[in-house]
C-alpha cells in the first residue's frame, strides 16, 4: 500500500506543478497583449501593413546548407 501511496503523491505533485504552469500561461494569455501578438506572429506567420517578413530559417526558405 505504501508504493502505491507514493506513486499516488508523486503524480499529484507532478499535476500540480502542470497545474501551475498552465495557470500561468492561461494569465499571460489573458493579460500580456505583447505576448499573444508574438504567438499569432510566429504561429500564422502574419505581418502587419507594410511590413516586410524575410524568413530567416534556411529550411523554410527552401535553402540548404
């Protein structure tokens, strides 16, 4: 019984600390504007009007080394 209790604490400090790392993104989701706008940005790969995107990744600009 006392393997299994242990195993039992383990994994609920693992989910807590999760926990904590997913309250503290669902935070900076809903109050870092900055932050978000550089996920669209990276994610969907968007720009603003008149600005001008140079991919800088060899791989996604067809170019190998």
């Amino acid at each position: 019984m006392s393997w299994q209790h242990h195993t039992l604490a383990a994994r609920i400090r693992a989910l807590e600390a999760e926990q904590q790392v997913l309250q503290a993104e669902r935070e900076r989701l809903t109050h870092d504007t900055t932050y978000v706008e550089g996920l669209v940005r990276s994610t969907f790969k968007v720009a603003k009007p008149g600005e001008l995107v140079v991919p800088l990744d060899a791989e996604r600009s067809g170019k190998s080394h």
